[in-house]
C-alpha cells in the first residue's frame, strides 16, 4: 500500500524521468540475450523508437496538465520494467518453459505496440491541447461547469482510441451516463477521430462494448450536422451487422440510428446498397421486437420508399405485405403511421407496385386505418394513388366515400386536401359524382375554399366544379350559405390561387339559377370577370356575358 501511494504521488516530469531512464537500460539488457533472439530483436526495433514518442509528448506546452500524458507515461514505465525482466529472465535461463516465454514475449511485443500507438494519437487527437480545468475559474461559475463537462467528455474520447479495452470500456460507462444526464454535451466535442473510434467500437468482441457505442452514436445520429461524419467514417455497415446479430439493447440503438440517417436520400441509397433491406424488413415482421425497435426500422423503411429508384428493391424483398400487416398489428401507432408512408410512396408513380398493393388487400386495411384514430394523410394519399389503379366503382363499394367524408369534416387540412384529390380523380362519371354528392362530403368541400393555403382552395373548387356536373349536386350546394361568395372570392386577381379557373366552372353550372346569378353579381363576380376576361381566363369571358345578360334583363324590368 505504501508503495502504490508513492507511485501516485510522482508527477509527470517524473514518470517522463524513469521512462527515458528505463529505454537505454532495457536496450543494454535484449543485447545480453542469446535465446529468441527473432522475437528480442522486434521488441528491441519497438523500443528504439519510444524517445521520439516520449519527446513528442514531452515538448507539448499541455505535457504536465494533462492526466493522459501521466497514464501513458506510466504504461511505459510498466512495459519497460517487463522487458528488463524478461530480458534478465532470457539471459539467465530463468523461464520455465519456451512456450510460455514466447507467449511472454509476443505479449510485450503486443504492448510495446499499444504504448507507441497510444503515445502518437495522444498527441495527434488535440486532446493535450485543450486548456486544463484550471484556466477556467475566471469565468462564470456555469460556464465553468459547462468546460468541465466537455474537458471530461474530451478525455473519455480520447480514452476510446488509447490503452487496452477494458480501459475503453471503462470510458464508454462514463461518457453514455454523462450522455444521459444531457445529450448535447458530446455535440460539442465530437470530431472525425472520436467519431472513427466509436464506430470501429461498433465492430468489437465485447457485446456490452458493441452496445455502448451504438448508444453514443445514436446520440450523434439524432443531433443534427453529424449524418455526413458518420456516414464518411464508415457507420453503415456495423450497424447493418448489429440488425442483423447485436443484443436487443444494441439492435435498437443500430435502428434508431438508421431511421435517423436515412432521412437522406443519399444515405439511403447507401444502406440498401450494404443490404440493410432484408435485415429491416425482418425487425418488422418479429412479433419479439420491442415496439421501439419495431417502430424504427418502419422509420427508416418509410425513408428509404421516399427515394424513388429503392421501390423496386423494396418490393422484391416483401416490403409491400409486411407494411400494409403493421398497419393491423404494429407495435405502436406510430410504426402504423410509417406504414401508411411507406405505402403512400411505394404507390406513386409505379403501376406494378400499385397492383401489388391491391392484390395483396392493401385497400381494405387502409380503409381500416382511417377507421381508427391514427393520423390519416398517408392513407388517404395511398388511396388517391390507388385511384389510378382500381376502378371508381370499386372503391365506392369498398366503402371509400364514408371514410372520405369523416377526413373532410374532421382531419387535418393536409388529410383534408388528399381526400379533395381523391374525389376529384374518382368524379369521372355521372353515377360516380351522384354518389359523391349524397354521401355529404360537399359542406366540407365548401369549408376548404376559405382554407389559407391555395392548394387546399384550388382542389375544393375543383372537387366542386366536377360535382356540379350533375344537377343534383347543384340543389345540394345551394343549400350552403357560404358556397357562391366563398367561390367569387377566388375570382378576385388579387388573390395570388389558382383555384380561379375551378371557380368559373363551378360559378358557370351554378349560373343556370337566377337566384345564384344575382347572389353572384352583389358578391362582385362582375368585376372580377372583367380583369380575368381581360387576362384571358378559360371561361371567363362566357360567364361574364351571362351574368351581363342577367343584369341587362334586370334593368329592362325594372329590378335591381
């Protein structure tokens, strides 16, 4: 005990001391040595270049502020005090066996090697110079916790490329809890080399070790500005790996991460070329995954679907009928929602990927989905694009319109929109509009025309203006108090929509009533028509000279 507390006691310089006092000693001792001299003259090239290391560490200004620099010096100290040793050993006959002095002497070797590695990147990570906890006490006393956190954050990175690996274990116990009590400390220290040690980390023997380090990267994968270093120092594929046969704990991390990552199309690209699909794809359909793995990789297969070229790949590994299962039976709601993404993006655009939807009864459980209260916009999209595919008649008889109607009234304006569009390509025949009109959905349709955003404005007013068609639907949207003026209001030039054209169409069946053609005029449809004529706007013109004709006839009779 007495010794071990004179052994903590030496600073730095001393440690330095007996280190260079030490290398020409052990160098004396190998040249006595007779037995493996093979094995004595590598260890001897090793040792003949530990000045140079120790004179780099030495000439540093931070030398004697650093605690790395005295634990690096002391692992010398050891690895020299064991050569001397050996070498006295060698040179005596000492040793009981030549196996075991071989396996000695490939494990000082093994060291040696360590010591010089460690000694290098010591001083090329920057760590030394960083200022000591020391220079911070003029500032405030928040800030100087602040720089003590991410001193110590500094150093148990630079742990993660020194010394053996329980030592680095060791330090990934320390950096996950100082993770845990705030994630952004590690942002403000994470640089390529520390990014480069956690993930050759990912790919250790140690499964605890495999697991801290996916912890610490899904740390940097959730912050923002770190995908492309990961990415560019190799992170794919030991996460893919960890998929595929890491631990639970180690699994979710991996697919945390992946979720995170791939919200780049790049990256995205990246992850199925190192066959990252099939591995995902499986995370999904094991009813033993937690719900937050389970709810990741959905993630990061909804993003992969956003990359238009990937679908193909998608499809021919079964992502089709696992996604449009989780819509039944995810382990969360939100796993169901990446479904309902996923499914949106497979069917847009890819004929083949939409009949592979509806053969596989894809329409059936999206319905379903709008029938709970997960958010609908996915869902109804993937309906809109399933529209393409599936006879209107069909969807009706499905069941289509009710749920439709309950989006218009209920959901959001993004939901509300999707369900607009869908009406609109559904409403190509008389019998299909008839249907449409008596399922309730035109007071929303009516509602949507003053909604903020123009895309909402100018799919109502086309969703209307094909209903109109039909008389009936007429009579029906007579009855909304609000549906002709809403629907001169978009006539005005002012107003930057392109609903202006959907409008006029409406405004135009509308017109065949003298009631609605007088409602228009006091509403100002007249001077509005006036400029679109002028700027030569489908329709304009036409509806323009009716209701001119109309207002001509008033006068001549006398009304007003």
């Amino acid at each position: 005990m007495v010794e071990e507390k004179v052994e903590d006691s030496k600073t730095t310089e001393e440690w330095l001391k007996q280190a260079e006092e030490l290398v020409p000693l052990a160098a004396t001792k190998i040249e006595s040595v007779k037995s493996f001299r093979g094995k004595w003259k590598n260890i001897s090239a090793k040792i003949d270049q530990l000045p140079s290391k120790l004179s780099d560490l030495a000439s540093h200004p931070c030398f004697t502020k650093n605690s790395l620099c005295k634990e690096q010096l002391q692992a010398v100290v050891v690895s020299l005090q064991e050569t001397i040793k050996l070498a006295a050993d060698c040179t005596e006959d000492k040793y009981g066996g030549k196996l075991q002095m071989q396996s000695n002497l490939d494990a000082l070797a093994a060291k040696l090697d360590l010591n010089l590695h460690d000694c290098g990147l010591l001083v090329k990570t920057g760590v030394l110079g960083e200022a000591t906890l020391a220079l911070t006490v003029t500032r405030s006393a928040s800030g100087a916790k602040r720089e003590a956190i991410r001193w110590n954050i500094r150093e148990l990175l630079a742990r993660l490329q020194i010394g053996h690996m329980e030592s680095k274990h060791k330090a990934l116990d320390s950096l996950v809890e100082m993770i845990n009590e705030d994630e952004k400390n590690i942002l403000a220290v994470a640089g390529r080399s520390n990014v480069c040690a956690l993930v050759q980390l990912l790919s250790a023997s140690s499964p605890r070790i495999r697991e801290k380090s996916a912890m610490v990267i899904c740390c940097l994968a959730e912050a923002e500005n770190c995908e492309q270093l990961l990415v560019s120092e190799g992170v794919l594929p030991p996460l893919i790996r960890l998929l595929e046969s890491g631990s639970p704990l180690a699994k979710e991390k991996a697919t945390l991460s992946l979720k995170c990552l791939t919200v780049s199309a790049e990256t995205a690209r990246s992850v199925v070329g190192h066959g990252g699909i099939p591995a995902l794809i499986e995370i999904c359909q094991l009813g033993s995954t937690s719900a937050v793995t389970q709810t990741a990789a959905a993630g990061a297969l909804r993003n992969l679907s956003a990359v238009p070229e990937v679908r193909q790949c998608l499809a021919e590994e079964g992502i089709i009928s696992v996604m449009i299962n989780l819509l039944d039976s995810g382990a969360s709601s939100l796993s169901k929602e990446y479904a309902a993404d996923c499914l949106q993006y497979l069917t847009s655009g890819n004929e083949s990927l939409r009949r592979t939807v509806v053969s596989e009864g894809g329409i059936q459980h999206l319905l379903k989905y709008l029938d709970s209260s997960q958010p609908q916009e996915a869902a109804v999209g993937a309906l809109r694009n399933l529209t393409a595919s599936v006879n209107a008649e069909a969807l009706i008889t499905l069941g289509l319109l009710p749920r439709l109607v309950k989006v218009l009234r209920g959901g959001s304006l993004i939901a509300q929109q999707a369900a607009a569009s869908t009406i609109c390509r559904i409403s190509t025949s008389t019998d299909v509009r008839k249907l449409v009109g008596e399922s309730g959905c035109i007071p929303s349709l009516v509602n949507m025309l003053e909604a903020k955003a123009n895309i909402a404005q100018e799919l109502a007013a086309q969703a209307l203006a094909s209903l109109l068609q039909v008389p009936q639907n007429c009579r029906e949207i007579r009855k909304e108090e609000k549906s002709i003026p809403s629907l001169v209001q978009l006539l005005d030039p002012i107003n930057q929509n392109t609903a202006k054209k959907y409008a006029i169409q409406a405004l135009s069946a509308l017109a065949t009533s003298k009631k609605c053609k007088k409602l228009m005029i006091s509403c100002g449809a007249r001077a509005y028509l006036k400029k679109l004529a002028e700027l030569e706007v489908l329709g304009a013109k036409k509806l323009l000279e009716r209701l001119e004709k109309s207002k001509f006839r008033g006068l001549l009779f006398g009304r007003k």
